[in-house]
DNA sequence: CCAGACGTTGTT
DNA sequence: GTCTGG
DNA sequence: CCAGACGTTGTT
DNA sequence: GTCTGG
C-alpha cells in the first residue's frame, strides 16, 4: 500500500474535533469518550469505548492472540479487505476489534526502478484520513501485553490507481462508527471518496525511513 | 496422526 | 545478490 | 516501499 | 486457535 503514514502526528484534540466533539479540559473528568484512543510512536489508534482494557500505546503490525512470539508482527502491517474475513490470522479481529488509524496522508512511488518519485497522497483540502485498521491485544511471553494493529488495504482507486494498484482502506468521516461499531461493516458503503485525494511529489529524503520531519511533506518544484 | 503455517507488497 | 529493519 | 547490512573475537 | 499439507 504505501510507505510510512505521517509525520505531522495529529494532536489528540485535532481527532477529537475529527469527529465532531468539541474537548474541553474543564469537562475532561466528567467526559465519556465514545472511542479509546492510544499513541503508537507516531500515530494515534482509535478503538471503540466499550473496550475494557485500557491500553497505553499499540504497535504497528497485528501479532494474533495465539502467537507464540513476536515474529509475525513486521508481515502483518497490511490486511487484504477481500480476505479479511477469512483468513485465520486476520478473521477474528475483523469480526470483533476493528479501528481507525487518523493519518496526515501516506506515501506511494511511481516511476522507474532506480529513479522513483515519492508521493504524497493527501486530502486536496486538508485534514485527516482515516484508515481503516484491525488489532489484537497480545501478550507477550517476555514484556506482558501489547496491543497490536493492521491497517486493511484495497484495490486502488484514481487517482491512485494511476501510481500504484493498492492503496488503504480510508473511511468517511461520518462512517466511523460504522466501521468501528458492531455488526459487519460493509467497505463500499463507508469507504472515503477518492477524488478528494491530492498526489504530491515530494523530496527523495523521504525514502529514507530514518527521516521523517513535517519537511518532508513540502512540495517540489 | 503431527508439523507448520497463519501475510502482503511494505514502518515506527 | 539477498536479506533484515524501519 | 527503501536503506543498509552482509561478521567475529580475528592476520600474510 | 485452526487449517493445510504430508
């Protein structure tokens, strides 16, 4: 699908005015969330608010609950939305712990081997994406419990089916309960309309994946 | 029966 | 060339 | 996807 | 945990 997601990491606030509340620090005792939220090292993760854990941050690559250790994790940062449902290390979190990764935008290259050109896929008009995602919280024989998320991946759309033939799952603003709640979600209802989206060519720093500053994300001429 | 995979095309 | 790490 | 390692406790 | 391949 895409490279690194982010690098201007939204506030928690900024996803709160996402989707629609309004967070005051005088109501923060008294405030009953709707969703969970947890920092990865450079995102936040929404889960649904009934979930009773209360976790402190989630990793990127979905490690199931029958893992016997961690090695999975780094194959399974991307989730098929057209086997999601089936396949066995992916099919339980779909029935039952679904997320939303809000993102800035998320990388693609284009052009010949040896001389790719980085894109920055965006909203045209700002904001935040939001990908669909599934987790799983996991615990770790070695460092206890963790939890641990997907993001899901379908077949691309234009304009970035021009540049490449997948791209994430992104979810309508106005869909996230949809997506997060119970039930099962159908993609094509929630999905984000992709004509929305803004391809940028940016830096070649950006292939670097020990670089990432807001730089980053800055057109080129 | 047991052993081995369990996943996608891509990070952090 | 090929594998691993981010 | 790209970047970076690729190896051991050492000599002709 | 559950499925597939031998």
């Amino acid at each position: 699908m895409c490279a690194r997601f982010t690098l201007m990491m939204p506030s928690w606030q900024d996803v709160w005015k996402l989707l629609q509340f309004e967070y005051r620090e005088e109501d923060a005792a008294a405030y009953r969330p709707r969703y969970n939220i947890a920092p990865t090292s450079q995102h936040w993760v929404l889960f649904r608010a009934n979930d009773k854990r209360m976790m402190t941050r989630a990793k990127w690559g979905l490690i199931p609950r029958w893992s016997k250790d961690a090695k999975l994790a780094s194959r399974m940062i991307n989730a098929r939305l057209e086997t999601v449902a089936e396949k066995p290390a992916y099919r339980s979190a779909f029935k039952d712990r679904r997320c939303i990764v809000p993102a800035d935008g998320f990388y693609e290259w284009t052009g010949p081997e040896g001389d790719r050109q980085p894109l920055w896929i965006h909203p045209k008009e700002g904001g935040l994406l939001l990908i669909a995602g599934l987790y799983e919280d996991w615990n770790d024989p070695a460092n206890g419990p963790v939890r641990t998320f997907t993001i899901v991946t379908r077949d691309a759309e234009e304009p970035i089916r021009a540049v490449h033939d997948r791209m994430p799952l992104l979810v309508r603003d106005d869909a996230v309960d949809a997506w997060i709640g119970p039930g099962t979600p159908d993609a094509a209802a929630l999905a984000m309309p992709t004509e929305a989206l803004d391809l940028r060519r940016v830096s070649k720093r950006v292939n670097s994946p020990r670089v990432d500053e807001p730089s980053l994300v800055e057109p080129i001429a």
